[in-house]
C-alpha cells in the first residue's frame, strides 16, 4: 500500500516555498477553481489540512448535506486577512496527516492538483516527481465521483509524454502526466497539452 503522508507533506513544503515568492497581485489571481482565487485556495488546503470526521459530517448536516456550501463555508475562516496571515496558516499544516474522510490519496490530490491550480493561475508550472505523478495519475485514474476518473480514461489509452506512464486501451491521448492528471479530474487546461486521436473524446467528457 502507498504512503502517500510523506508525499504530501514534500509538496505542501514545495508550495509554501512558491506561495513564499507571489506578490499581492498574484495571491489575488482567479485560478482555475471557478470560485476562488489564490489566497481563497491556499485556504481551502489549510481547511482540508486540519479536518476532523466529527467536523466534516457536522458541517454537511448543518449545511443541509450540500458538500460545496461546506467546502465554501469552511474556507472562509482560513482564508480572511492578508496573505501573509495565510501563508503563516498553511505553514503550521504542512506535516498534518489529517484529511477529509475517504480513500488515502484525497489529501495527496489535494495539495498536487490544487497547488497546480495555484501555479497556472500565477504564470508557471509545477516540478513534480515520476514517483508522484505516477502515484496520482494511478489513484484518479479509478475514481468515482466527484473525480469521475475512470468515466474519463474509459475506452482511452492514457500515455505521458514527460515520464513513463500510461494506462487503458483505444484511442490515444498523450501529455504531460500532469496535463493527463488534470484531464482525469474535468479541468479544460490540461487538454491543452494533449494530442491524440482520443482527445476529442476526452474533450467531451470535461
């Protein structure tokens, strides 16, 4: 079985270095998550960092069993005041091993793709392991909802262009592993990156 903590933990301290060089303008940046910006991501991480079971099925209680009203709810607290007040925030969380409730990888898919998020809606990109992006692209590639990963590959072979890694049968897509990570998860952006005679097919599942 995969330890994803120590995963985890290595790109939380990879993001609180990058998070370390944004200016005030950048933590204000739209990201590819529609609702929030930087520094309201940055908070939802902090927020799925210091979860507890009581806490998450409290809250969908109280939020009439709405995951996104509490997802939005939850993120306000960490995210408020300046930037520095939330990097100092998702400082103090970056060895937690807490995550929302769930298979093992959802705090690892946490921090990998919304930390990319982060860096596309800031101009750059990610340096990631082959051991990570192989350890994330083979956990999305069977989920379920909300992910629908395996809706996504089904009937596609998967094959990244930057590492060794591919996955399923038929038409090709091929990427970089993260472009084909982000794919999995619905986000247009990695399409961009992709060739294949499978694209248009994946194009219609985002």
């Amino acid at each position: 079985m995969v330890d994803f903590n120590p995963m985890v933990h290595a790109e939380r301290r990879s993001l609180a270095e990058y998070l370390a060089t944004l200016s005030p303008e950048q933590w204000r940046a739209q990201t590819p998550c529609e609702k929030w910006n930087v520094q309201q991501l940055t908070g939802h991480l902090v927020a799925a960092a210091k979860i507890t079971a009581p806490h998450f099925f409290g809250g969908l209680i109280k939020n009439g069993f709405s995951f996104d009203k509490f997802i939005e709810g939850d993120c306000v607290k960490y995210a408020e005041g300046t930037p520095a007040d939330v990097s100092a925030r998702f400082n103090s969380i970056l060895d937690s091993n807490r995550k929302p409730p769930g298979p093992a990888f959802i705090a690892f898919g946490e921090i990998m793709v919304h930390g990319e998020d982060i860096r596309r809606a800031t101009g750059t990109r990610g340096d990631y392991t082959a051991e990570h992006l192989t350890a994330l692209a083979d956990a999305y590639k069977a989920t379920g909802a909300p992910l629908n990963g395996k809706k996504r590959v089904a009937g596609l072979t998967f094959t990244a262009t930057d590492i060794e890694w591919t996955t399923g049968s038929g038409p090709a897509v091929e990427g970089p592993c993260m472009s084909l990570i982000r794919a999995m998860t619905g986000r247009a952006d990695g399409l961009a990156d992709c060739t294949g005679e499978g694209l248009e097919t994946l194009r219609s599942r985002q």
